[in-house]
C-alpha cells in the first residue's frame, strides 16, 4: 500500500494551508504489493484478533500506546481494555511479537471472514460479450484479444462467450461442436427479456472451464460473424427494415447477463468479470443513446463550454446492479464514431473495471492490453475505509469506486489490481489545529479484500473438480501513518510532493469540468497566479503594498525545486483535451477516456501522461541528458536521438543531423531499447511505439508533445515562446492584483 501525500509536512493550522495555496491530502494505491518506499507489509494470519477502538473502530497499530491492561486509539485517542488474551499476545518479547507490534503497515489474514464467502464459488468467472454490429476488422481484433485473455487465465477458471446485436446469443462450448441459442431483444424492452437467460441455456452450460474447454471456446470464436454478413439477405427477403443489422442491443445485454450471474441468495461467484466489446453506441431497447449531431446540437445549445452530459441514468443504475452481483465490467470501445462514453463510463467506473477506447483495428494494442490485464495480480470485493485523527477530515475522495450507501468515507471496489490509485482531500475540522500540546496527525486506511489461491493440480484428488483448484483468502490490509506538522510556509514548500499535486488537481479538473469547462479553466490558472503571489511574498521578492517591478515577480520558483514543475504541469493539463472550449478536432469521447484513465493513475505515471519525459542519447548505448524542457529548442543540442515517454505514447525521434552510420531503429540489443522494453513492461497499458527519423518523417506526433512551443489556444508557435507567454501573463495578473 502506498501512500503519497502532496504535503510530507501538514500545515499546523487553516490559515497557513490557506496561505501556501496547495492542495492537501494523499494518493492511495491500496494494493501495491509495497509503500511508497519499497517496503512491503509485515503479514500475518491472525487479523481476526486485531483490537479495534470501540469509539472510532480504528485498528490497533504500533503507533498506539499501549499499557499492561489498555491501549490507547492513535486516531481518535479513546481509551480501550485489553483483554486479558490480547494482553498476553502483546507482551513484548521482541521475538514473537505479532505482525502489527513489528510495523505500522500490516496485511493479515482474515480466518473468520473465510467461512462467510464460502457461499460463493471460488473459481474466477470471466464472460466476453461482444457486439456483432460491426465489421470482420473488430470482430478478428475482438477473437485476437481473447485468444490473448485464455493464454493469461489460469487454468480452471471458467468463461462464457455472449453476443448482442438485435437479439442475444449464448454459447454452450462444453460439447463435441458448439452451439448457440438466441433470443430476440423486444424493440421496447425495458431491460427484461420474455425468457430468463437461466431457462434459455443453464448457468452450468454457459459457463465452460477453460482448462478443458480452451479448444472448443477458440473454435465457437471463429464462427462468430458479424451481422451484417448473414442476416442482412435474410432481413431483406422478409422485407424487414435494412438497418436491422445495425442495431446494438447493449443496455439489455448487460442488464441480464448481470443477473444471470448473480443469485437472489446473494452472489453466485466470488468473482465475476465482464469483458463488453462495443464498435458503436447502443441504439436499440433500454440504454440506448441517441449520438445523431441534432442530439448533440440540441445538448450543447449556445454554451460551447459545456460538456456534454449522460443521456441516461440506466447505466448508473446497472452499475449499482453489478456492484451488488459482484460483478466487474471492463468496456472496450474500439471505434472512431461517437459512442457517448460519457453515459456508459458508469458502467465500468463504479463496478471497478476499467474502460479503453481504441479509435482504429490497425494499430489498436487490445490484445497486449487484455493479457496486461489478467495477467497482474488483483484483488477484489475490495472494501477500503481511510480514518483521519480528530483536528482534520476528508474534504473529497477520487478514483473508481463504488460509496457506500449508508456510511460515509467507506468505499467498495470490486476489482483492485496493483496500478489503481484513489485520493483523497483535507481540510481542517472547524476552529481545529495542529498544536504542540495536540496529538501529531494520524492516518489510517484500511483496505479488506479477497484473492483467489491457486492450490495447483488437484486432478489426483478424490472427487477433485476444476473448481478446487482454488480457494479464497479474506484479507486485511491496515497501514497506519504519524505526519510532522510545521508552522513554517517554507517547511510546507520544502516538503511538497508535485506529483501528488498534479493528481489531486486533476481530479479537480476532472470534476469541475463536467460542469463548465471555461469556469474549469479559469479556476485553474486563478490557482497558480494565487500559489506564485503567496509564494513571492514568502520569500519577499514583492511585498503586499506593491512597488515592486513586475518583472521581479518570480514565476519559475527558484528558491524551491519542489514547486518549479507546477507551472508546467498546469499549462499542460490547460492545453490537454480535458479542458479543451469547443474543440471540433477532439472526439467527446476521447475526453472522457481520459478523464477515466486519469483519474486511475498513480502520481508518477499521470505526471508522465501530463508532462512527458524527454531523454536525449548520444548513440543508442549512451544516455545523454534527461530535459525539463519541451520545446523545439532542445533539439538544437548535439545529441542524435531523442526519447519521449508520454506514457501512452513512446516516441523515439532521429535528428535531421544524425549521422547516417547510426543505424535506424535503434537495434534490439542496445540500451535504448532495453530501456523501451522496460517502459513497456512496467506500464499498465501497452504504450504505442513510433519511430520518428526528421530528416524523411512525418513530425506531427511529436509536434504535438511539445507543449511549451504552443499557446492555449492550440496553436503552434517557434521556439518556446508559448509557454514564456503564458508566464509573461501570470508575471502580469500577479502583478495587477498587487501581490
């Protein structure tokens, strides 16, 4: 579990947060297999013993002080009794002290939760539902894709195969051949079917393990055409409407198939994953939307700077429908048509999937995503729950989760991998501060989830099935964190993770935008010319009663390293597609990818999608210089070639200039592609990899990230003068408002 905060020292009082103008709080990936750090959890197996405060339900950690018969709560600081059991287990003998005496992070098993989640069946559960409204280009990707997901499933797991178009196709793969049985989705159906899906194919049939199964699921993939293909002559012979075969009956789908692996006893299967595969909105019975340019007209109307908002509750609702079904539902949108991710992003945000979009077949990575995906370690019927001690709370959380109804600051996430990173806000409780006599602040998150153990081959076994290949484990995960405090701005500033800014501003972003994006916009560089002027009369380069000139205003922090990114990073996220005015060249649903990819990343790598990293070589063994810089200037220097990590993009560029002997691409076995390789490895997405040679390519990708030679209305300028513009403007609002 790592645990990032924005400002490593918490300020001691509102005022002084007030006046350092950052954003306070934390980023939590919760499932890392270790802190921020590089440390991993001190473990155990008995977290059903861990004491609990009886008035805030803290967990008992190492920073709570502890006598022969009581333990005091670090987080709210009541006074608990030790029972006389839990005194003996924590009298120090420093050799068999328990897990959560030797270290304040923790992960414990749960032996009393075990026998609850007993009811459901261990064996992972994954369904592909795909759409048949499309071409043989998304359908060969689709079959590619999951050729991929069976060679990362383990074995025993078990999979079903779903099609949607007007009618709804369930495959029985357990048979010598196989077979499909369809029902017809009604024009005006309201998410039921005349038939249960139950009484059409028995879960048992539909559901085929994969171990003995593999073979006939690839032979049921290459049968699936689409439906244009096959049904387009028999709609004509019947003298039946000929857009028919258009129709995408994508709401009913997944309503009923998220029923259909659910159970009216509670959830049929521990885990149960939906892989939906979407060429183009849906359009046909409950869910479907309406992408024609008149809805599109009619939603914006006059106010270009308004976002355009989810047509419908339906799939908002469905996610509150699979999030009590256990279910997770991934969205793969492989199209360049407008598909309204905006209304389905619910979906797959708050059942805890993921949601891809990919704009083309040719160069999409879908399969190396899908076998990413399942082939790194996750966790899920995932509860997390962050405590904060009593001067100070949670202002507002971020990231894909589902809250809970009934209590607050508890959230649900029914799938959890390593990458998946939430924040979270602070502010001070009212007339609260950090004083010398007051408790430090506390931090405590507490993150319950479930895994799947693989027992290995139990085909020996008596009465060994598939499914007891597998067992579940209930955890408790419990990290507990003691922060300094100071009364000094230059501590705060000293002490300012940038990254975690970034992050927590993005959220921001994210969220204001959905409302207004211009308002977004302002609001964000009102943000930074507010941080320059505070941090300018901290370190009194302009004083309040003003006389200073304005060209002694400091907007590059030069006295703090810790600062000199934000302005970067803010004049990329105002350039970037999130807060984009009536962009006619950005697809809306490019927008709302990013916003749900964004808002999934742990600091490091959403800085990297934000401000990518530019590395010069000398030659392909020999790394030159890493530059702050994104600008055409930087390539005036005398090294060759030129790497761009932009996290979903990796570029690498040959200067005009470069020599002829320097072979290009790079060859395999040199250090820069050892270096691509290992980007490519740790990321969780499949980056697109370019090779840009300048003396006979194309540049416009390139062109594109970099961000300080273009100005905020997009377009391009020489040298670097977009963004010193931009700073000239700050210098002057400083200035004007005399700070």
């Amino acid at each position: 579990m790592a645990v990032r905060a924005s400002l490593g020292c918490f300020p001691s009082d509102p005022t002084l947060h007030a006046s350092c103008g950052m954003p306070w709080g934390v980023a939590v990936t919760p499932f890392s297999a270790a802190d921020e750090r590089g440390s991993p959890p001190a473990t155990g197996d008995e977290g059903h013993l861990l004491p609990r405060c009886q008035s805030c339900f803290a967990y008992f950690s190492l920073l709570c002080p502890l006598d022969r018969w009581s333990w005091t709560c670090a987080v709210c600081g009541g006074e608990n009794d030790m029972p006389a059991d839990a005194a003996a287990r924590y009298a120090r003998d420093g050799v068999h002290d328990p897990p959560e005496m030797r270290s304040a992070f923790v992960d414990l098993l749960l032996q009393g939760e075990e026998g609850e989640a007993a009811a459901a069946a261990p064996t992972p559960v994954y369904v592909a539902a795909i759409d048949l409204s499309s071409s043989e280009e998304f359908l060969e990707l689709v079959k590619s894709a999951l050729q991929a997901a069976l060679e990362a499933l383990s074995p025993g797991s078990l999979f079903g195969l779903l099609t949607f178009s007007s009618k709804i196709g369930l495959y029985d793969v357990q048979g010598p051949i196989p077979i499909v049985k369809n029902v017809f989705i009604p024009p005006d159906s309201d998410g039921a079917l005349p038939i249960d899906l139950e009484d059409i194919m028995p879960l048992c049939s539909f559901l085929a393990p994969i171990d003995s199964c593999k073979d006939r699921i690839t032979e049921a993939l290459e049968t699936i055409k689409p439906v244009a293909s096959w049904d387009v002559a028999a709609n004509a012979a019947e003298g039946q409407d000929h857009v028919l075969h258009h129709t995408r009956g994508f709401g009913v789908a997944l309503d009923v198939l998220v029923n259909y692996l659910g159970s009216e006893y509670g959830n049929a299967f521990e885990l149960a994953r939906i892989f939906a595969f979407l060429s183009g909105p849906p359009n046909y019975g409950a869910g479907q939307l309406d992408t024609s340019e008149e809805q599109n007209a009619g939603k914006a109307g006059d106010a270009d700077h308004i976002l355009l908002q989810e047509q419908t509750s339906f799939y908002k609702n469905l996610a509150t429908s699979a999030v009590q079904a256990g279910v997770c539902v991934d969205l793969f949108a492989i199209t360049n048509e407008y598909t309204d991710l905006t209304s389905l992003k619910a979906l797959s945000v708050e059942s805890g999937g993921s949601l891809f979009l990919y704009s083309s077949t040719d160069e999409s990575t879908l399969p190396q995503d899908m076998y990413k995906m399942l082939s790194r370690p996750y966790a899920f019927g995932c509860v997390m729950r962050l405590r904060t001690s009593s001067q100070f709370k949670i202002a507002d959380s971020y990231g894909h989760f589902f809250p809970d109804p009934q209590y607050m600051h508890v959230q649900h996430i029914n799938c959890c991998d390593s990458f998946a990173t939430y924040s979270y806000d602070f502010e001070f409780e009212k007339d609260s501060q950090f004083s010398r006599k007051s408790s430090p602040p506390i931090l405590q998150i507490a993150f319950k989830y479930t895994v799947l153990v693989h027992n290995g081959d139990t085909s020996d076994a008596p009465n060994s099935g598939s499914r007891s290949k597998y067992s579940l484990e209930r955890r408790l995960r419990v990290r507990t964190i003691q922060y300094n405090t100071t009364a000094n701005i230059w501590d705060l500033y000293d002490f300012v993770d940038p990254d975690v800014v970034l992050t927590i501003l993005v959220h921001q972003v994210i969220l204001s935008s959905l409302s207004d994006v211009l308002e977004t916009r302002l609001w964000l560089e009102d943000w930074l010319v507010a941080v320059i002027a505070q941090y300018n009369k901290a370190y009194k380069n302009v004083t309040s009663g003003g006389g200073t000139g304005m060209y002694d205003i400091d907007v590059n922090f030069s006295h703090c390293s810790q600062l000199q990114p934000l302005s970067r990073f803010v004049f990329a996220v105002l350039l970037s597609p999130l807060l984009q005015v009536s962009s006619e060249h950005i697809n809306p649903d490019y927008v709302t990818y990013l916003q749900c990819l964004f808002s999934a990343l742990e600091p490091a790598s959403l800085r990297q999608a934000i401000w990518p990293t530019l590395i010069s070589y000398s030659s392909p063994d020999v790394e030159a210089e890493v530059h702050q810089s994104l600008g055409r200037t930087v390539f005036t220097s005398e090294s060759p070639i030129f790497l761009l990590d932009a996290y979903k993009d990796l570029l690498v560029y040959y200067s005009p200039t470069a020599s002829s002997e320097i072979p290009f691409p790079p060859p395999r076995d040199c250090l820069l592609r050892s270096t691509i390789d290992r980007l490519k490895q740790e990321r969780n997405i499949t980056p697109k990899l370019m090779f840009i040679h300048g003396a006979r390519d194309d540049t416009t990708e390139l062109e594109t990230y970099l961000v300080e030679d273009q100005t905020l209305d997009g377009s391009r300028l020489p040298g670097s003068t977009g963004f010193s513009s931009f700073l000239d403007e700050v210098r002057s609002k400083v200035s004007e408002h005399g700070i």
